[in-house]
C-alpha cells in the first residue's frame, strides 16, 4: 500500500500561454521535507500556488484524501493601512482563543504579544506569525515559501531550526522554496532542483553535484565567468 | 417637527452604517472606487429628478450598471483601473450636466435633506440595517483578502464574490447618501469617519465601533448646524465629519 501524502505525475502548468512548468514527476511521504531549488523565475512560487489549486494544470495531482494543508507565501506586505492585532488576525482564521494561545507559544511568543499591532511588528517576528498562522488547524503539510530578502531573525531560533522543530513535534510534512544551497542540505531528505522542468530531483548529498548545479544556474554563472 | 426627526433618524442610520462601511475600505484598492463610484450615481439621479423617481433608485441603478461597465471594459481593454473609472466618471457628469437644470444639478451635487418622507425613512431604516449585517458578514473574510490574496486563496475564499458583495454595501450606502449630502460628498461618509478612526485605535474592534460612532455623531451634529443656520445640511454633516477629523488628530498619541 502507498503511503504517499502526494503525488505529482506529469505536471505541467502553463499561464497565459506561457508553459512555466513542465514534466514535473515527484512522491511525498508523510513526516518529509522536500525543498525545491532554483534561480528566480523558474517557477517555484508557481509550483507551491498549483498544488493549492489556484491554477489549472495538466498532468496529475493528488494529495492523500483528508489532507490539510498550511499555506506560508513568499511575500505579504506589512498591514499599514488599518489597525488589526494579532490576535484579530488569528481570529480570521479560527475563534478558538485556546487555540491561538497554544500556536502562538509553539513559535514562540507569550500571551501579551497577541495584542501587538501586525503593522507594527519586526519582519521577523511577521514571518513566524505567518507560520504560526498557517498551522492553524492542525494541517498536515506545510507549504513554505521563503521571502526572496533577508530576514532579521531575532531570538536563538531560525526559521529553520523553527521548521525542523515544528517537524518533528507535530509530524509534519513540508514542501519548502529556498534558495539556500545549506538549507537544502541540512534540512531536506528529497530535493527538486527546477528550472521550468526538473533538473534533478532525489537525495540532497547523491543529486546536488556541481554538474547539477551548472545545469540548473547555468547562465548564470556563465554571466559571472564573462566578467573576469 | 415630524421633517426634523425623520431627517435625524434617517442621516444617524445611514451615518453610522456609511462609517461602519468606511472602516472597511481597509486597502488602497478598495478606498479608491467609493469617490468614482459615487459620482457614477450623478447621471441615475438626474433622470430619476426628470421623470421624478426618487433618486436613490436612480442612483442605484446606474452605480450597478457602472460596476458592470468598470468591469467589462477591465475584460476588454486590460487599462488601469483607475483609468476606466476616469473615462466613466467624466461621462457620468457630461450627463448630467446635459440634462439637468441648474436647480436639479443642485439637488444632486449637494443632495436635499427636506425631502425625506415618513416611507423613505423607512426604507433608510430598514435597508441601513440589511447593509450593516451584510458588510458584518464579509468583514472577515475581505480583511483577510486585503491582508493577502494568497492567504484568502488558500483558505479557499471566493476573491469575485467578495469583491462583488463589496461593491453592493457601497451601491446601497452610496444610492442612500445621495439624497443627504449629494453625489459628490457621500465620500465623505464613509472616509471622513474612517481616518478619523484609524488615528485613535489599536485594533480592529474598536476601529470598526470608532469609524460607526463617528459617522452618527457627524449626522447628529450635521442636521442640527442644519436646523440652526439653514444652510444645506449636506455639506454640514461633512464638515462635521472634519471636525471630528482635526479633534482625533488632536487626540492621537504619537
């Protein structure tokens, strides 16, 4: 029997004319971290927003029945414009007070910053309200888009070890977008290296080789190379 | 006696439900249709004055037809927003101002507040309430949509049917406040009370009852200025509005 939370044949997802994605094959298994690598533009962003069902594609996607999934996207601009606590923001998304007391504590935070003002927080401290956000209603994936500009991380976690703790203690499975060769390493059993279609895809230490990597940045790196 | 009181009912409940609806335009986005949107209104009420319809049915009418309107041209021209909403802003005054007397052009810019009768008060009464409960149900849903649309999405929210009952709740206020203040101040119904609001409050919860009170409390003060000086009662409840406004700036702590 498959235990496969999903599976991913043949996608293919084109918008506006424009194929993004092609010929892209991948299995998740329960409790995984999957990263997806690759330069900007390659579709990274899109692939996460087609397994949430916001575009049609072509091919196959299917997530085991009864899945939840938690949503973390790349970028959400600061809330300047109306005054909205924390707090109201979970509210959004559940009235279990105990609920949002208990995810706040999971990342980190104690009762009193839930009526912080969201507009007037740290990038930081956004970005974990945003993870804690999506873990409402105990899903069981994380989609994980990391932002394309640092971040300050305050306290002793990084968004990483934040992850792989939140992994561990509520067995999740995580697709996560990174740029981060290291994080790749260190914190995924599977990686998809994608440019359009997929470069390579398997173990981080058996596929990542330099000859992958030339593939998947090639231009690139050729463009710096012309420079010297 | 009886005209005073049916003016004061009226103007707090369409007030307090135009403020409730202002602290909703809680992005760029959604601030920016209510000015346009209401000068749409303007051709609805000159041809409900000529053939002596009441005017919010008028009005209402052609703020729904040029909804309809904003949106086909978005489908079919791929221009800005902002600049569909120019084109039939321009047009909707060339229309008025083709048909309309200049008395009646009065009544419309400005509204006229002596007008209202004991079944129009009525009906303020009843469809303000509607409104309320409608924008009280979408609250949640379009604060997380002007949070993010990629949140809104995954939490499988229907982005057109939102923005759709959005653009209702400002149809009715809109087509309501025209009789009061006229098309081109009803903005200020709803803005005026928001920004207000925005200055003195940490939370959405007291943002939404702050933007509502002072809505009421600028239609209170409106209509009395009114009954004082004789001047339109439109223009008053605005600069009420303002008044407020400069007290909140006062009051806001840095």
């Amino acid at each position: 029997m498959g235990k496969e939370i999903l599976k991913v044949e043949d996608l293919v997802v084109k918008l506006e004319d424009e194929t993004i994605i092609s010929n892209l094959s991948f299995e998740l298994e329960k409790g995984q971290a999957v990263t997806i690598l690759g330069p900007n533009g390659a579709g990274k962003t899109v692939l996460l927003k087609t397994l949430l069902g916001f575009f049609s594609y072509q091919g196959k996607i299917q997530w085991q029945k009864g899945v939840k999934v938690g949503y973390v996207p790349q970028r959400i601009p600061f809330v300047k414009n109306f005054p909205i606590s924390v707090k109201e923001f979970f509210q959004l998304k559940t009235k279990d007070e105990k609920e949002i007391k208990e995810i706040l504590k999971l990342v980190g935070f104690n009762e009193n910053f839930s009526k912080r003002k969201l507009g007037e927080i740290s990038s930081g401290q956004y970005q974990r309200i945003l993870i804690a956000w999506a873990l409402i209603g105990n899903p069981d994936v994380l989609l994980f888009d990391e932002p394309t500009t640092g971040i300050d991380i305050s306290g002793e976690d990084t968004i990483y070890q934040l992850l792989e703790r939140l992994k561990k203690e509520k067995n999740l499975t995580i697709i996560l977008v990174t740029h981060d060769l290291s994080v790749v390493f260190k914190f995924s059993d599977y990686v998809i290296c994608l440019n359009k279609c997929p470069i390579c895809q398997g173990k981080p230490k058996e596929v990542i080789t330099a000859e992958s990597l030339s593939k998947l940045y090639g231009q690139e790196i050729k463009f710096y190379e012309h420079k010297h | 006696m009886l005209q005073f009181f049916l003016s004061l009912i009226s103007a707090i409940f369409i007030g307090g439900v135009a403020g409730y609806l202002g602290s909703l335009m809680l992005s760029k986005k959604m601030t920016i249709v209510i000015d346009p949107l209401s000068h749409l209104a303007l051709p609805g009420v000159a041809l409900a004055l000529i053939f002596q319809k009441d005017i919010s049915l008028g009005a209402f009418l052609f703020l729904f037809l040029g909804s309809i309107l904003i949106w086909f041209f978005e489908q079919k021209t791929k221009l800005p927003t902002e600049t569909i909403i120019a084109i039939l802003f321009t047009i909707s005054l060339a229309i008025t101002f083709l048909f309309l007397s200049e008395h009646e052009i009065e009544e419309a810019l400005v509204g006229n507040i002596s007008k209202i009768g004991k079944v129009e008060s009525l009906i303020i009464v009843l469809v303000s309430i509607f409104v309320f409960f409608l924008i009280k149900k979408i609250y949640p849903k379009l604060t997380l949509i002007s949070i993010s649309e990629d949140l809104a999405m995954a939490e499988k929210i229907d982005l057109k049917k939102y923005q759709f009952l959005y653009i209702l709740s400002i149809s009715a206020i809109v087509a309501m406040g025209v009789k009061f203040v006229g098309g081109l101040l009803v903005a200020g119904l709803t803005v005026l009370p928001a920004a207000s609001a925005r200055n003195l409050s940490k939370n959405l919860k007291t943002f939404k009852l702050l933007s509502s009170l002072f809505g009421i409390l600028s239609a209170i003060l409106g209509i009395f200025l009114f009954q004082l000086t004789n001047f339109p009662a439109g223009p008053l409840i605005v600069i009420s509005g303002f008044l407020i406004f400069l007290i909140s700036i006062i009051l806001k702590k840095t």
